[in-house]
C-alpha cells in the first residue's frame, strides 16, 4: 500500500467537523473515505486529517493522509474525488507520501484565520465564513497587548474546550496577528498544535479585552489559573479556517 | 420629498431577481419597498434599479434610488434597511441625490463580470458565483479574437432574450475584457445598457468559439442576422455579477 498524502480545502458550515463520529455522522473525514472505498472497491480507508476542525469550521490548506493501492495515478485519484465529492469540498491536489508520513504527528505548524465582520452589508459574498460582531467598536489596541503574553509556549488548559483531556495541554504559539480592515478584524494564530476549541476560546477572550471587560494584561494570570471557566466564551465556528499545514 | 441614491450588493442565488413582478415574488426590489415602507410608515416607496438582474444574478455595485419624507440621516436609513435585510443582500451607502436623478435613466455605463470556473475544486468558497464549466479547456485566444467585432455600437437583437421586444435593440458596448488564470476565466463586459440576458448569451456565444464550434470571426454576420435563434445558449445566471453603474 502506498501513502498518499492530499491538500483539501472545504466550506465546513453544514458538516459536522472533521473527525468521523459515528454510523450516522456527516463529516468531512467520512465523505472522503467513502468515495476512497468505492474508487479502491474495498471497505476501509482511513484518512487521517491534520486538523481536526469542529462542526462548522471551514478550510482552505487542510492536509489529509490515506494509504491505498490503486493502479491510478495521483492526478487520476484526484480526479475521482472531485468528481464523487459535493461542491462545498474540493481536493486541491493528491501527491504520493514518504511511507511513515504521518498529516497529524508529524506537523510541524499549524495556521488559523479567524475573521470577525464589523458590517454585515459588506459580507454579503462571504457571510458564512465570518463571525458578525453587532457590539461596539472593538479596542483593537487592547486586543494586540493582550497577544503579546498569549505568545510562546504555556499551559493552555484555560483555553482547553475538553474537560476530559487528560494528555499535555502544553502547547507552543509561534505568533498571533491582528490586522484590522474598515470592515472586519482578522486574528491570524500560528502554532504548533492546537488544543480543541482553543482558536475560539482565544478569540472570545480577546473579544472581551476589545470590549474592555477584560485587562489586556490579565492574560499571564488566565494562563496560570489552568481554569477554562475564567476564560473567554467560545467565538461562533463560522469565522475559523484552518488555512495552512506546515510539515519539515 | 427627497430623492435619493444607494449602492447596494447581493447574492442573487435564492431571489427572482431585482425587479417586482406580482404579489407572490421575491425580488430584491420588493424587499427593499418593504423595508422602506414599514420605515416611513406609508403604504408605497418605489426603488428604482440601475440594472434589472434577472433571477439568479448577483450584484455587487447595483445603484437604486427612491423618493420618500423623513427625518432619519443617510447613515440612519442605511442602517435601518440593514438591520431587516437578509445576510444576502447589503446596501453599502444611502446619499441624498439630484431632485431629478434616476438611477436607471441617467446610468452611462455598467460592468458586468462573467465568471467561468475550470475546476470546481478551487471554487469551495465562492461557488455560488461561478459557472462551471465542465467541458475541454476552451480557446482563449479565439474567445479573445471573437470580441473584436462584438466591440462598438450594433444592433444586439441576435443577443436579446425578449422576443417581443418592440423598442431599439442597439446598444454600445465600451470593452469586452477576458482575463484567464489557473482556474477560471473573467468576461468583463463594459456598455451604455444591456438587453435582457444580452451578457449571458454574449458568454454562451463565446463558449462556443471557445469550443472550436463557432468561428471568431462569425461575429458581425451573426449581428447582422438579428436572429436570437444563431447565437449561443444563454449562460447560466450564477456566474453573472453586476460589478459597476457610473453616471456623467
């Protein structure tokens, strides 16, 4: 069996995330492994996603994994699941793997869009892919300071959305951009890995230090209390892509 | 009562398109009169559209104007016909016009986008407005060559989807602009005025030269003919988009 590797971009807005989650699900996982089966005629294929992206989440750099073995060629495999695949996923390209590549373990970094409208009249084109904030002007400034101590690696069991995650909630922020637009905010997370919920969770908190609920320097002491409750609420999932998959 | 402007975006995917056309419909125009109407509590407010798009066509600069009395400011009005519109239509801006402006009569120049799609795999997110075309790669540089003598002032009857149109059927049109890339290619149409479905049956004309089955330089007997039956099928409404309306 080969190990194949492919790049998938998907509007996730009416898929249950990512991950397969039962007979009965409707996911992005499940989609692709289904036309993988038929196009192999076998009856399992599993495809590995490098992100595991919640119900509603969106992507454009998604990296999946599979191994098969077909007589098709890359372009042909990409071919047929564009062909099987419903509009709102798209293979973007499918290229033969190192043979213990691995989407999931062996990212290396990982990037985060998430768009927050100002003015709903100006989205009309991409209104299922971003969060309408109806509130007052966010402090934009405030929500920069607030960043600076989010960087670098902590503990982020705050902004952990599972109460059951009994591995490390270490994880390591290589940066967080905020770019601000007559129309919208866009907060940009680079990182290594991401807990579940954790873009969201950040984004909520941020919006309260926008809002001026919240001291853009109380973020080292919400890191230290290790306690999802003082955090932030989770941002709506429309307004998060997984843009980009980074691999050494 | 004063006269005013606005510019106004929409998806058109769900709508009947701009204009009203009896009690049951669903036109971007009745929702707007609604809106005005309930706004200045009077039982009629007339909008009038630059561009009629029909059913399926989007808009992303359609201008409109209307009379009503009221107090609130532009930015007021703006802001009340955004809070009941529909996330798929916009008005990005209300101004005071001309006592005698109307947006329609006075308009000098539209621009209208085509958008062809190559590969539905790249168009996840915006595939709502792009036709796919699903054909082998089509010739450009005919397509191209082709616009030459579709270029200037003629009578389009060959190009007009209303049969019983009684009045002129001439019509200038400034530029004819195709712009190819990796994934799609964009017919950028730019004229004084359009007949009704004139774009798309330009676009479903240009396919076919496209396709090798139409020749390029076909254009000027097929004006000539003024014969709607000798021009190609008219191109699917989603790939439409009302880009532009300028006034003198």
């Amino acid at each position: 069996m080969k190990n194949y590797r492919m790049l998938v971009q998907y509007d996730g807005t009416r898929y249950n995330g990512w991950q397969k989650q039962g007979d009965t699900d409707n996911t992005i996982q499940e989609k692709l492994e289904t036309i993988l089966c038929r196009m192999t005629g076998t009856d399992q294929v599993d495809v590995h996603g490098a992100g595991r992206t919640d119900a509603g989440v969106h992507a454009r750099g998604q990296v999946a994994q599979f191994r098969i073995d077909t007589e098709l060629s890359t372009g042909d495999i990409r071919d047929y699941l564009n062909t099987y695949l419903p509009d709102d996923i798209g293979v973007l390209s499918v290229d033969v793997a190192a043979p213990r590549f691995h989407s999931r373990f062996n990212a290396t970094q990982k990037t985060y869009l998430y768009r927050i409208g100002k003015d709903k009249s100006y989205h009309v084109f991409d209104r299922k892919y971003i969060y309408e904030y109806r509130g007052e002007p966010l402090d934009v400034a405030a929500m920069k300071m607030a960043t600076i101590q989010l960087r670098g690696e902590h503990d982020f069991k705050s902004f952990c959305g599972n109460p059951r995650m009994r591995k490390s909630t270490v994880r390591k922020l290589f940066a967080i951009h905020i770019r601000e637009n007559e129309h919208e905010i866009d907060i940009e997370f680079i990182g290594e890995g991401f807990l579940q919920y954790m873009v969201r969770i950040l984004v909520g908190t941020l919006i309260e230090v926008g809002e001026g609920r919240r001291d853009p320097r109380s973020m080292d002491a919400l890191l230290e209390a290790r306690d999802r409750k003082l955090a932030g609420p989770t941002a709506p999932a429309c307004g998060l892509t997984l843009m980009e998959v980074r691999y050494n």
